[in-house]
C-alpha cells in the first residue's frame, strides 16, 4: 500500500510506507519518551519534590517536540515533495493548517 491510499476499514486517513530507519528511528524515541512517562508517573507514585517532577516533564516535552520535528521534515521531504511533484498542490494547504494546529 503506497502513502496516499486508504486502509482497508471504513476510515479515510492516508498511510505512509516508511523505509526502515525512519521505522526504527521513530519507534526508538517513542520508547524512550513512554519511559520518561513511566518515570514521571513513578516519580509521583513516590511523592517526588515538584520541581524534579517539573524538570523531567521538561525533558519529555523537549523529547516529543524533537519527535514532532523529525517526523515533519520527513512529511515534508517525501509526502509533501512527491505531492507537489505529481501537481497536488491541496497537500499545501494540509501542511498549512498541520502547522497552525503545531503552533497552537
């Protein structure tokens, strides 16, 4: 299945073939973001000090906006060039408003 057709069940989001690198790459850091979660989590199970707990909050929102960032380049260099490539300029506007919900 390439990126821009539908799954098989009645829902129309768009998939994406990713090589196994970026696969593996994403993967890696979502684990280690579910595990700053898990030591937040135990940190307040343990009635940890507030500003430890605020410090690896910290760290894990640095961890998913550095995720946010690597899979947005590569939307951007492979979804969003093929796109515009084969003259579908709407993925312009996607991307727009995908930015708009990021800033908020």
């Amino acid at each position: 299945m390439d990126e821009h057709q539908t799954p098989c069940c009645a829902c129309t989001h768009k998939t994406k073939s990713r090589d196994e690198k970026e696969y593996k790459d994403l993967l890696n850091r979502l684990s280690r973001i579910e595990g700053q979660i898990r030591g937040i989590r135990g940190m307040v199970e343990r009635d940890a000090y507030c500003t430890d707990i605020l410090t690896q909050v910290a760290a894990a929102n640095a961890a998913l906006n550095s995720f946010t960032k690597v899979l947005l380049a590569n939307h951007i260099r492979t979804c969003v060039a093929q796109d515009i490539r084969e003259g579908r300029d709407e993925t312009i506007d996607e991307l727009v408003d995908t930015l708009q919900r990021l800033m908020k």
